[in-house]
C-alpha cells in the first residue's frame, strides 16, 4: 500500500545526492518532496505541517556525522519522525489482573470487523491464550452465522442467543460464560451502521458500562485515508476507545491513515490487518511500518512470520537433505507451499530490506504463476519420482507422461528437472555458506532466487545468482570447507 509514497520520497533523497553537507538551501527542495508525497499519501493537512517542520528542525540542526551521506542523514531523521508521528512502540492489547479480559470491536459496517474480531482471536490463541467470540450484531442479516462459521474455522467458540435477543444482555451472559468456563479473553463483535447515528453509539455505550471492557477497539477502514484518523478521534470523544485496528491494509490504500490516526485521535493503531485470510492480522510496530515505508523492508516480521510457519526438527532435517544434495521434489512442494502460507511472493518481497519496488506487479505476477505451473508439473509425478528426480533424467517416456499429465510440453518438464539438479547443486554450496531463510539455506524451494524475476534459482524458469538483498553463497566449492550442521534459524 506504501508504493507511491516510497517513490515519491525516494525523490525526496535524491536532492540531497551529490551535496557535502544539509543546509538550509538544498534541505528545502527535499522537504518539498516530503510534503508532497505526504499529501498525496492522503495525511491530514495539519500532521503534514507538523512533521515537516520537525524533520526541517532536526535536519538543520543535526550534526554532521562523520562518513554519512547527507541524503542518508535526512533519511535517519525521517525515519525517527515516521515512528514519532506512528506511537514510537507496539502498544499491546491490555490484559485483566482477574480473567477474563474484556475486548469490546466497535466500528462502522463494511469495515471488517466481524472477520477482525476472529482473527484476533486466532491471534490470541496464538499466544496461548484462549478466547470466547460474543456475537451481539442482531441487526445484520447474517452477521451471527458469519461469525459462528469464523469461530469453527478457528476452532474459537462462539456465544450467541440469536437474532431476537437484545444486544446488551448477550454481551452480559457471553462475559459471565467466559468466567464459568475459565476463559481469559472475551471479544464482543458489536454491531456496525452506515455511518455513526445516536442509536448505535447509545447501544455502545451501554454495552460498555454494562461489561465495563479492558479494551475498546475501533475497527476502521485504511482504504478511508485520513478520513480513518478523522472516525478514530469522534468514536474516542462520544464512546471512549483504546485503539484502533486498521483493516485493507494490503489493498490500494495510500497510507494515509496508518499515518494519522495516533496524531489526530490520540490513540494508538493496535493491529493491522494485511489480507483476507484469517491469519492475516499483525501487530502495529511503528517502527517496522516506517522502515517499510521508506523502502528498508521488515527482517522482523519476515523472521516472525517465517518462525510460525517453520518446524524446527523439519527445518533441520531439510538442512541436513540441503548438505547432502538429497533435496527432492516432496521438499521443493513442501517450501512453496510453506511459502504461501507465508502470504504472496509480493507481500515477502516488501519485508526484504534492499527489494521494495525493485520488481514490478507484472513480474511478481508471472513469479506466482510460474510457481503454479511448477507445481502442476511435480503434481503429475508419482511419489517415487518426486523422491528420486534422477529417474526422469534418464527416461523420456516418463518426462513424456509427466508433460501430458500437467498440460504442458515435454521439453517444460525437461527444462524443470534440469534446473532442479542445478538449483539442488547450488543450494548445497550455500548450505554451506552465510545465506539462508529461516533454516532452509536458501529462500523456501528456490534456491536463493525469486521466480521468474531474473533471480534464477527456480526450476523451470531460467537462473541467474541469488536475488539482491541476501548475502548470497561466494566461492564456497572452491574452500571446499567441511559441512556444518546448522541448528535453527538461519541468517537473513
């Protein structure tokens, strides 16, 4: 969603490209840059203002930082004043000293908020702490049962009396089954209008007098812009919110709201939701959010998302099968998929410091599609093939079924088992050397490099070295150093 902001404040650094020194002459023509990528990130006006005026102030009032760039200086005091203006630290969500803590979802409808509350609770669980969904929205037709079938997909019961029952009373007996039942988190999925009238902030308020809540959470729109920050700061004056969580965050949003929510309302943005599914919620850590903003990526969340994904005893076992050149079809299936579920190609991308708009939509897009032919291809194998690519290296007949088996052309497939021997061959020098994902010695299933994006390393779909942005394998066959068994996560 930052893209158009990065750009613009790429140019920002550039006027500072080529200077000795900042000063107050060539600060202005960067700060001019600034103030327009801000706006046409759709910032209120007034943060605007005043987050250029003190990045103006530190810029020329900074000292001069003996073997550092000007442009990159400027870039250090943006970047504090991004995580500023954000909240500087993660404020997590509060916890009763007596169970159950007591999580009130508030917001307008069309927001998300039913699908936010699930996936905080899957959040939760996540963290081992058990939840209990309360469904009070009697008013949207279907909203109970959308809320129920979330609930068994998470495996999270769910609380409700139906369509007829009044909303405060649910929230009453959802709080007090909780307790019974030694539950330690109760979210409460209140009911959303078109737009704020009295009815729905009178019903709000008294659920909250009456369940007295530890946390009240404004669901909101990123896609809204600075009209978010705006919806925050009157939800907060007539109810009286503890934050808010940003809902569309990897749609086509240009950032506004993430940047003036916590300016303009006060509170702070707890959680950001970045994709429909129901694990795609995250935790809002100013300082990750400005560092993917101004084009250094997210090694954190990457490594975060990489360790719930990631087996430990697998991801050494797979280490060992990487040293050995013993890597097989099954592994290669096992890391894309692994991957996937990681999010899209795109969404990695933007974690990897140094790849932020450094590759197009269209050549992501054709990476997730050569995946999905590669994938068709290992699917027509039979399972002793996948576990002994060395078979179709001598058989035409099978590459030949294999081909015709998947929709696609021999020499397809013959081109996929090739790569695969060389990217296999590659992945144990660097096995062997400092590059790696978390314990895979290479990006899930590729080797080191991105698919179809001249990164190379993929099967089936060209090669080249390791993609930018890792420190990838040098010399290592030639050291002919002795393998060493690594234990857990590797180096990024």
């Amino acid at each position: 969603m930052f893209e158009a902001l990065s750009e613009r404040l790429e140019g920002a650094w550039k006027k500072l490209r080529g200077q000795d020194k900042i000063s107050e002459g060539n600060v202005q023509e960067a700060l001019r840059e600034v103030r327009r990528a801000l706006l046409e990130a759709d910032v209120n006006l007034q943060v605007v203002k005043e987050f250029v005026a003190e990045v103006q102030d530190k810029a020329l009032g900074a000292e001069v930082v003996r073997g550092v760039r000007p442009d990159q200086q400027f870039i250090k005091i943006v970047h504090d004043e991004l995580v500023s203006l954000m909240g500087d630290t993660n404020e997590p969500l509060a916890q009763a000293r007596t169970a159950p803590t007591i999580v009130l979802m508030a917001g307008l409808q069309g927001t998300g908020k039913t699908t936010a509350s699930a996936k905080l609770a899957l959040h939760l669980r996540k963290q081992n702490r058990n939840a209990l969904l309360v469904a009070t929205d009697v008013y949207r037709p279907a909203a109970i049962d959308q809320l129920v079938t979330l609930g068994k997909q998470i495996n999270v019961p769910v609380f409700e009396l139906g369509a007829e029952a009044n909303p405060v009373e649910i929230a009453q007996q959802g709080v007090a089954k909780a307790r019974q039942d030694g539950i330690d988190t109760v979210i409460i999925d209140t009911a959303g209008r078109l737009q704020i009238d009295q009815d729905m902030m009178a019903e709000l308020a008294q659920i909250k007098e009456t369940v007295n809540p530890n946390e009240v959470l404004l669901v909101v729109d990123a896609m809204t812009g600075q009209e978010a920050a705006n919806l925050t700061r009157t939800f907060h004056e007539q109810i009286g919110i503890t934050g808010a969580i940003l809902t569309k965050m990897d749609g086509d949003s240009r950032g506004g709201a993430a940047l003036s929510v916590r300016q303009i309302s006060g509170k702070p943005i707890k959680f950001v939701g970045v994709g429909e599914k129901v694990e795609a919620l995250q935790p809002f850590y100013p300082e990750r959010m400005a560092s993917r903003i101004l084009g250094m990526g997210d090694v954190l969340t990457l490594v975060e998302k990489a360790q719930e994904e990631v087996d430990l005893a697998d991801a050494e076992k797979l280490q060992e099968k990487i040293l050995e050149a013993k890597f097989d079809f099954n592994d290669f299936l096992k890391q894309t998929r692994l991957m996937k579920n990681m999010g899209s190609l795109g969404g990695i991308m933007k974690l990897i410091p140094g790849m932020a708009n450094k590759i197009s939509s269209e050549q992501l897009e054709q990476g997730e599609k050569q995946l999905k032919r590669v994938e068709s291809m290992i699917n027509s194998m039979t399972l002793q093939e996948r576990k002994n690519p060395e078979l179709l290296s001598s058989s035409p007949s099978r590459r030949r079924r294999i081909a015709e088996g998947s929709g696609h052309k021999e020499k397809d497939v013959s081109k996929l088992i090739s790569d695969f021997q060389k990217m296999r061959s590659l992945m144990q020098q660097m096995g062997q050397g400092s590059m790696g994902m978390p314990g895979m010695g290479g990006f899930p299933g590729m080797g080191g490099g991105f698919p179809g994006m001249g990164g190379g390393g993929m099967p089936g779909m060209g090669g080249g070295g390791p993609a930018p942005g890792f420190r990838g394998y040098s010399g290592q066959a030639k050291k002919k150093k002795k393998a060493k068994k690594k234990k857990g996560f590797g180096q990024l």
